[in-house]
C-alpha cells in the first residue's frame, strides 16, 4: 500500500506521466485481487485443530504471491482505472491544433477527478485491509509506520498485560485503533500530546489533566459529532498503566481477560460498552492481524525487545 500511494503522489504530481500511471493501476488491481482473496478465506471455514498465528501469516503471504500472479494477465480492472485516469488528459498538440485543443481543455471536467476517485478507492483498501500488510500502510498524507507503532509500544504494552491479565496483543490493537497507530493521538489544547492512545474518557472521578476534543459517538447506531472530555497523561507510560487499571480493576470489563482467544476479548471490550461503533469487535479484531503481522516486521527491523 505504501509503494502504491507514491506512486499514485507521482501521478498527481505528473499527469501524463503514462508509466507511472500503468504501475499505479496493476498495483491497484494486485491489491484488489488480494483484498478479495483475504475475505473468501475469511468465509471459509478453519482448521480449529492447526489453526494458528503463524499459519495465518504462512497463509496471507501465499495469498499475496498468488494475488500478484493473477495479476499478470489480470482481470480488466487495470485497464478500466487506467483508461479513468488517462480520460481528460488530451493528446499534446502543436501549431494550429494546440488552439482547438485548448478550447476542448477548457470544457472538459477537470483532470483531478480520477486521482480524487483514485483516493477513494486507496481509502477503501487501506480499510479493508487485513494481516498480510505488515511494515506501513500509507494513507493519501503519508506513511502510517505500523513496525515502528509496535516497536515503540511493546514495553508498555508488555507491562499492561502482565498487570491487566489481557494480552499486549490485544492492548496494541486497541492503542492503534483508537490512536489511527500513533497519527491521530488526542491532543492538548496547548498542542501536546496527551499520550491517551486508548481513547479513555474522563469521567467525574478523574482527578488529572482533561483534553476536550471532537469525537464520534454513536446513539442508536447513528454517528454523531460531539466535544467530550479525554484524559490526559505525562507519559505512553501512564497512558498504558491507566488502561491496565481500567480493564483489570474493573467489574465492567472483567470478563475480558478471562476470554480464551483475543478475538472472543474484543468482543467482550465492545460487549462491555468500551466504545459506542457498532462495528468495534470487528475492527479492532482486524487490527489485531496488522499488529501480529507487524511484531515480525518490528523484529526484523528494529531487533527482540530488551
């Protein structure tokens, strides 16, 4: 996704660059390709008895070769956005043709629209993406660094499960989802972070700092735009340990760390009314693949955590 978001930048940034634009639409159609692999897996039953994590890795890497194969010859989907993106870019002209040619530019929709549509179409499979991504996924602003996310964040995320009782997989899945994986952290009203990666309310018995921010909530499955109070922290540190506190001092959310499965404990954290989407167990669920295919990444990359 990252190396298909540059590219699509240079196809904004040079508009008849038609090579740019042809490794943009196969890319997209691999992607594509990959993204309907990933979900007729889904839909399929699994083997409970060799079932794992590793084997849903093994499995989404061979899902991505065999997306990139089919891609070759491909399904028609390329040259559909390819022929989208190159439809209001006119052949260059010169001499008297340039002055027609210019009349014709002028009433013609304006050339942005296909990498506005093209946006759209990143955005849906940034969304809909699953585990077999690990590394970065990039949205149209820029580079989301899910290896160095997780990096960052396993200590505290690590000293969160020993005190909570819930694993630092599901505690990292839940900082990145509320989070957007460190890019949309709640903030000051002097402009400082206030490290609530976790989207932690300040209620009537908060006694620290409070950011108020806009947010969405959802009132009978509708969302709504609404200023609420956030609790604010010194530290990623503290941030990690309130969370702890709250999942595993808490009545509310005791049956969470006695799932038997981190996808059985997100349903439980939106079954105890953890957050008001209707659709949260199953994003948050879908994070959890990212942040597992990312440990290895993390590893990889940045070295074992001390």
């Amino acid at each position: 996704m990252g190396r298909l978001a540059d590219l699509k930048r240079g196809v904004q940034t040079k508009p008849g660059d038609t090579a740019q634009q042809e490794k943009v639409a196969k890319q997209f159609e691999a992607l594509f390709l990959q993204m309907m692999i990933k979900r007729m897996r889904e839909a399929g039953p699994k083997d409970e008895l060799f079932h794992s994590q590793t084997s849903d890795m093994v499995q989404s890497m061979a899902d991505e070769q065999l997306a990139l194969n089919l891609s070759k010859p491909g399904i028609g989907l390329a040259q559909a956005l390819l022929t989208q993106m190159r439809q209001n870019q006119p052949a260059p002209a010169d001499g008297a043709d340039a002055t027609a040619q210019a009349g014709q530019q002028a009433a013609a929709p304006k050339a942005g629209a296909p990498n506005r549509q093209l946006a759209g179409m990143l955005e849906m499979l940034r969304n809909n993406q699953g585990a077999g991504n690990p590394g970065a996924v990039q949205d149209a602003d820029g580079a989301i660094d899910m290896a160095g996310f997780v990096a960052r964040m396993s200590n505290p995320a690590q000293a969160a499960a020993a005190q909570s009782g819930v694993s630092a997989n599901l505690i990292l899945g839940q900082a990145a989802l509320e989070s957007g994986w460190g890019q949309r952290e709640i903030m000051n009203a002097d402009g400082t972070s206030s490290h609530n990666l976790f989207g932690i309310k300040a209620g009537a018995d908060w006694k620290g700092k409070v950011a108020n921010v806009t947010t969405t909530e959802y009132v009978n499955g509708v969302a709504q735009k609404t200023v609420q109070p956030f609790r604010s922290y010194g530290s990623y540190q503290e941030a990690f340990a309130d969370y702890a506190n709250l999942i595993g001092g808490s009545s509310r959310y005791g049956g969470v760390a006695q799932a038997s499965t981190d996808n059985e404990a997100a349903h439980r954290i939106q079954q105890a009314g953890y957050a008001t989407d209707p659709h949260y167990a199953a994003k948050l669920i879908r994070i959890m693949g990212q942040v597992r295919a990312s440990m290895v990444s993390a590893s990889s990359v940045f070295g074992d955590s001390p």
